[in-house]
C-alpha cells in the first residue's frame, strides 16, 4: 500500500526487538497495510537497520535509543505509538507505562495490542482526553451480547481453508501466513488473510479477531464467524488462516479454536528444528514435526499438506539438509517462507488442491 495511504508510526519495542517478545514489532517491520513504520525504538540495538536485525535485508527502518530521536530523526510527531512486544504476561511494566504516557504527551495516539486495555486505566485514558488522542485496544472483543457462537455455517465456504499452525509460541506462523497470501495473490490465486493475533490486525488484516481475548465459550463461533465474512465479502479462490500457539502447547491453546471453528480442509505446519524447548517454557522439550501432525490430524477432520521451517539459529546449508531431511520423513513438500522461493508455497498448495492449478495456468 503507498505510504500516503497509510498513517505514520513508531514501534515501541524495547529490549526485545527481533526477540520472541517483539514480534509484533518484527512483524510490522516486514509488512503492514495500516502504518507507515518510520522508525523502532530499542536502545540496546539503536543505530541499526531493522531488517537487517531480523536477518533480512536492509530495508531503511533505522532502530533508535528513545522517542525523542524516532521523533526527531523523522522530522515531525508520527501520528501513533505502537506498542510492539507481547509479554506472555500481557501486562506493561512501570517502564513501559512511561513510555505510553510520554508518547501521549507528545499527541500521538496510541495503538496497544496487550491484554491489558488502557482505556480503562484511569491515568491513560484521562491524559488521552487531556491530549486529544485515541487509544486503540487492538485486543478488546465486543461486548459478550455481541459475540457469535458456532453455528455450523462455515459449511457455506466452499472455497479451500488452509490453516497455518506451529509446533510453539512466536515461531513465524502469521509470517508465512502473510507470505504466503501474497505468493498466492501475485500467482493469480485470489487469497484473502483472516487473523488471529492482535499483530496481523495491526498490520491491517481485514478480517480477524484476537482469538486469545476471546471467552472460550465463543472461540469456535468467532473463528467460524471471521472466516464466513472473508469468504462472502472476498469470494477468494483460497482462505489462509493464521495459527496461534499450538495445539499441543501447554499454554497456549487458541489452535483448538482454530481448528473446531474454521474447520480447514488443510494445514501447513511452521517448525523451527533449532529449538530444543518452548519459547516461554524453558523446562518443556519443543515436539516433533511428527508428533505434532500427528495431533493435528488426530484432533480433527483435515491433513497437514506441508511443512515450513523457522531457519533461527541454522546455517542455510542446515536449512537445506532438514528440507531434504523432512521431506523424506515425513512424506510432504518442505520449504522456508523467507528464505527460499515463494513459488515453493505455491506449489504446496496447488499441489494439494490440483484445481486452483487453472488458475495458476491462467495467470502465467
């Protein structure tokens, strides 16, 4: 999207830029239809070029020490403040709250994605009032009279679902969601995004909610019901949803919702062979690849059609020998969403739904 359609922004993400508890910031960096990412503060990696944090290439986001230099260094007051990290506890720290309160002294609105809502913070929402800015809490569902159960009717999609799950917490699924919505989209294969996480709502996915501030009561029938509207408002050839936690996490349980809700016809399983344990959970062994599809499948009524590898802490010759590694294993097509050709997503998808092939064929 041009930048002039976009409002400016700068992403608060102290300490943990490209860490598991930035990823909003990591994702708003490499995409988002919504802001204009101007800068990153995170004194402890200022000076340098965002993506080259991230392991990508330079993309001309310079990280900076404080919000005075991101202001600075951008020539005015960028209109938001957003709060990029996602703290397993949801909560800001009396340094963070700070942080908030100084940007909102400054008149920038603030975009917060934490489980905590600020506008119910009597210190937040009266300095917002007192410096005529808006607090979004990206988080906060609709009222309870408001929230949709299941009702059966994603049996009316009739286009394919494919569901981007993981093995843990923070490990790259609305990355390859997102890439792989694009990939389909420049291939000639209309696909529409439905999120899950505060992050892709941010970025500007169009359809979606922030399953895990959802009553469980309502988690299927919000996730049917997200789904229903991408399909009746887009008529896509495919919708791609993106995954949250794990299934077999221990924690982190919004897959099951994922999973009852939007009833996908497929999988796509991001895993990071370099982890040894869970993200948030240092004492719990990360599963298997296997043992992972394995539950998938066993769960519920669909198959995992591929497997995307998250490359931290790999070489890229050891990426290349656990896609040959896991190919043979497990039986189904392997790739990195970031690292190798996109066309290899594609591939897996049409490889699995040989009809949208015409598609393909059409657009080439």
């Amino acid at each position: 999207m041009p930048a002039r359609n976009r409002s400016t922004a700068v992403v608060y993400c102290e300490a943990n830029f490209g860490a598991q508890d930035g990823k909003t910031a990591n994702g708003l960096v490499r995409s988002s239809e919504k802001y204009e990412i101007l800068s990153v503060i995170d004194s402890t990696k200022s000076g340098r070029d965002a993506g080259e944090v991230l392991g990508d290439e330079p993309n001309g986001i310079p990280i900076c020490g404080d919000l005075a230099e991101a202001i600075a260094l951008a020539g005015h007051v960028p209109r938001f403040f957003i709060f990029g990290m996602a703290p397993a506890s949801g909560m800001l720290s009396p340094v963070e709250r700070r942080a908030v309160l100084d940007a909102i002294g400054r008149g920038m609105n603030i975009v917060n994605g934490l489980h905590e809502f600020l506008n119910d913070d009597p210190e937040f929402a009266a300095a917002a009032v007192a410096h005529n800015v808006t607090i979004l809490d990206v988080r906060r569902p609709r009222a309870k009279k408001n929230l949709r159960m299941f009702t059966g009717h994603i049996s009316t999609v009739t286009c394919p679902r494919i569901a981007v799950l993981g093995t843990d917490s923070a490990i790259g699924k609305r990355t390859t969601a997102t890439i792989l919505t694009r990939a389909l989209n420049a291939s000639g294969i209309r696909a529409v995004l439905v999120g899950t996480g505060q992050t892709s709502l941010i970025q500007g996915a169009r359809y979606g909610v922030a399953l895990d501030a959802i009553p469980c009561q309502f988690g299927s029938g919000e996730m049917e019901a997200s789904v229903v509207e991408a399909f009746e408002g887009e008529r896509p050839d495919v919708i791609v949803i993106e995954g949250q936690g794990a299934l077999s996490h221990p924690a982190y349980l919004s897959s099951s919702f994922i999973l009852r809700g939007s009833r996908p016809d497929a999988v796509i399983l991001q895993h990071a062979p370099a982890r040894r344990w869970l993200g948030d959970f240092a004492d719990v062994p990360m599963p298997t690849a296997a043992s992972e599809i394995n539950l998938i499948q066993t769960f519920a009524d669909t198959r995992v059609i591929g497997l995307t590898i998250n490359h931290e802490n790999m070489t890229d010759a050891e990426v290349s020998a656990a896609i040959t590694l896991y190919e043979f294993e497990l039986g189904i097509p392997v790739t990195d969403a970031l690292t190798r050709p996109t066309d290899l997503l594609v591939d897996m998808v049409v490889r699995a739904f040989p009809k949208l092939e015409q598609r393909l064929l059409s657009a080439r």
